[in-house]
C-alpha cells in the first residue's frame, strides 16, 4: 500500500462540507470589503521567498521545499502566500490601473515542519492584503474584518493581539538593545537561540523553551525603541481599533517569523490548540513591494490557517448534504423509470439516489436510511401501472400517495426551499 506524505492531509467527505462553509463565509465576507481573489501558482522562483521572508528566518533557514527543477532553476513549494501575491501585483503592474488593490486567496502552503496537532507540512490559509494605504485606519479595519468573518463562522474564545516592529529605522536600535540585554544570559538560551542572538535576536522573545522565556523575561520592549512616526502610526492603530470596537490587547513580546514587517504586526491566538496557538496572524510591511523591484508602496496584510480553524470548529462541523430522495423500486420496469425520475430530479438540483442491484424493498429502504434520504419513494409494478408512488417522510414517518408527474414540484414544496442542493442541508 502507497500511503500519503507525513504532514500532508487527505480533506474527506464529512470534514469537507465544514473546509467549504469556511471557504464560502469568507468569499462572501472578504467581498463585502471590497477584496477580490487572486490566483498564483503554487511555485516559485526559490529567490522570491529568500528576499521577501528573510534569510534567516526559520522558514527560509530550513522549512522550505526547494527543488533544482528539469531546467536546472531552484524552485520552492510557497511556504506563505504574501511573497507570490506581491510578486504578480508587481509583475502584472497592476499598480498602474489603482495603487490601492485588495487582494485575498486560498489554498495550500508547504513548510517542512515537525508535524503535531495543528502543525502539518501541508496546510491551508485563507490570506488577505490591503495594498497602497499606509493610513492607520487601514489596519484597523483588517483587523476588523478578521474579527468579523471569526466572529461570524462561529470561532469564539480567541484574542486579537497587536504590536508594532517599527521600521527599518527605529529597529536597529531595538535590535542592538536586545542583543546587549541577551549577551549575559547566552549561557540560559537554548541552542536556536544562541545561534538567533546574532542573526535574529527578536525571534528569541518568540521562543517556546522555558530557559528563554525566563531569560527574556525582563527584555526591552521594542514599543520603548520606536520612533515618532511609528509610535504615532501605532497609537493610530489602537484608537481606530477602539473606534470601530473591536477588542485587542497590546503584546510588545510578539515578533513575526517572517522579515518584512514594518510597524504594526497582529495575531489572533487562542488558548484552545495546545502549542500552535495562533489562527491568523499578520502586519504591515511597508517596504517589500519595493525590495522586490516594484513601486514604493505600503502593504498589509494577514492569513488564516484553515485546518486550525477546522479544529476550533470541533464537533460543530457542518453535516454534509442529506439526499432529498431516495427512489426504492421494486421489478424492473419500476427500476428504469426510477432510474429516469432520479436523473431528472437531479438536473433539477435535488440530491436523488437510487439502488442499481435489484435488492429487497428492505434493503433498499436499510440503504436510504444510512444515506438519511429525507424522503424515500417506493415505486412498485402497481404504483407504477397507475403512474404514482408512496412518497415517505422520513422524518415525520408519514406516507402519501403522489403522482409521478408531480413529484419534482411537490418534494421542493415539501422542502419548503430554494431548487438548489442546499435544500436539504
Ligand atoms: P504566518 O504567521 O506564517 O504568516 O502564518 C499565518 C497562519 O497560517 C498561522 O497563524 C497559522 O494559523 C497558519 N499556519 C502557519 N504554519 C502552519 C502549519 N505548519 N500548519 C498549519 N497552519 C499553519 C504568514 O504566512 C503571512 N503570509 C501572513 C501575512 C499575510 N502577513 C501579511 N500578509
């Protein structure tokens, strides 16, 4: 047997239907907010990554699925989104027609991490950036829109968590300050972290080990390090936040794995996914649209993690479809035009199921039962000479005589909905 990659997941039916609810909710959502979809490819250039997310982060350090492709160019499986959606707004120069752009997508990302519970190596975002405004007012309002599409797909027990990294600047000095705070304690830090103190000190506050979280525990606060015009942009941030009430508290220890942040960075965590405790997370990044050769234009940002959102859903999953009937016919003239109504509920929109194995009335109504057909009708040589069939109510456990010509019309009106498949969700 050929079994699939370890921390790649198969999404079945059952677990699906709740993978597309969260989908559609923030299509429809994300829209309102004027974003519109963008596709890219699951692949690029190896480069776009290194530049964009930093060299010495966790990810480009050692998480990326990089390949020497046929050709002989390195590419890499997109371990975030960000990175590809900046690189097709600059290559499509879509700048040109607005340089404001909202811009969301959805799909797989690949990091080779160690899997655990909420952490695979292939996993789902649903991500969204807000591209050509640096108004503080902007921010606000992602973060308001992450809050909302939570709110409204039913994720309660999460927190909004803010902060703000400063800009190439102000963070040097941070920087220096953290590296001069962390000198002599080096001895306590765990081996990652000796080797971050150098190339990326502020990672060393994001540290899960104990020994580190004890050692950083008196650390500077960057919010202590920012200039006036990042200071002002934060204090923007949370009065607007404020404004449009939507509750947050400041977190000056949080630091992003990725390297373009500029100014404010968020995450919304949550106390209910043992240790992968963030469910969206996000920020400014002001200045990588133009370190990747396009204009000099602000950008921000966040994603989503779906599987952990799946997770939080728990046993609130959405109930897949329910077929709205379930033809049983007995004989085999009964059997075709079974087979015929079925088809023709079917174009219709209307889940129909039938049996094809010439089994018992028993087993037939046993089968409807398991697929919990919400209505079941029973065609026999009788019924059919007089063109009727027993229509049952499953749910009810109520049985009517109805006219074959009638039976589309009349089981949408017992549905009592819409010609659709969501009739009998
Ligand atoms: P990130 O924090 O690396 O940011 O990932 C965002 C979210 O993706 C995380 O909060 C988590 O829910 C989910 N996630 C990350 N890694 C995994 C994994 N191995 N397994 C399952 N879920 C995972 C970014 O990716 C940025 N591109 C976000 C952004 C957009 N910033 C600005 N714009």
């Amino acid at each position: 047997m050929i079994t699939g990659i370890k921390g790649m997941n198969d999404i079945l039916p059952g677990e699906v239907e709740t993978w597309q609810y969260l989908e559609e909710q923030a299509r429809r959502i994300f829209a309102a907010y004027g974003f519109a979809e963008i596709r890219v490819p699951v692949v690029e250039k190896t480069d776009l990554f290194c530049r964009s997310i930093g060299e010495s982060t966790d990810i480009v350090e050692k998480e990326m699925y990089s390949f020497t492709d046929k050709g002989g160019t390195s590419i890499t499986l997109r371990p975030e989104g960000t990175a590809s959606v900046m690189r097709s707004f600059i290559e499509h120069k879509l700048y040109a027609q607005d340089p404001v752009a909202r811009l969301y997508y959805l799909g797989p990302m690949f990091r080779y991490e160690r899997p655990q519970k909420g952490r695979y190596r292939q996993f789902h975002q649903i991500g969204a950036e807000a591209i050509g405004i640096d108004d503080p007012r902007v921010d606000a309002q992602l973060m308001a829109m992450l809050t909302h599409y939570l709110d409204e797909v039913g994720i309660r027990d999460v927190e909004l968590q803010v902060n703000s990294l400063g800009c190439p600047e102000c963070r040097p000095a941070y920087r220096q300050a953290l590296i001069f705070f962390l000198q002599p304690q080096l001895e306590a830090l765990c081996e990652d972290c000796r080797r971050r103190w150098c190339t990326n000190p502020l990672r060393v506050l994001d540290c899960k080990v104990p020994g580190c979280r004890e050692a950083t525990a008196q650390a500077p606060s960057i919010l202590d390090h920012l200039d006036t015009p990042c200071a002002d942009h934060f204090s923007r941030v949370r009065a607007a936040l404020e404004d449009l009430a939507v509750p947050f508290a400041v977190n000056p220890r949080m630091v992003r794995g990725l390297d373009y942040y500029t100014k404010t960075t968020f995450e919304v965590v949550t106390g209910n996914l043992g240790a992968q405790n963030a469910v969206a997370a996000g920020g400014r990044y002001d200045r990588l649209i133009q370190d990747l050769g396009g204009p000099p234009l602000p950008g921000i940002g966040f994603a989503m993690g779906l599987e952990r959102l799946v997770l939080l859903k728990g046993e609130e999953r959405i109930a897949p479809p329910r077929p709205a009937l379930f033809l049983a016919a007995l004989g085999e003239a009964a059997g075709r035009q079974a087979f015929r109504l079925m088809c023709s509920l079917q174009r219709r929109g209307l889940r129909a199921e039938t049996d094809f194995e010439g089994k018992s009335l028993k087993a037939q109504m046993r089968r409807a039962g398991r697929l919990q057909a919400r209505f079941v009708l029973i065609l026999g040589e009788e019924e059919l000479a007089r063109q009727i069939g027993q229509l049952r109510d499953m749910d009810a456990g109520t049985q009517e005589e109805i006219a074959l010509g009638e039976l589309a019309e009349r089981l949408l009106e017992r549905l009592g909905q819409r010609e659709t498949l969501d009739a009998v969700r």
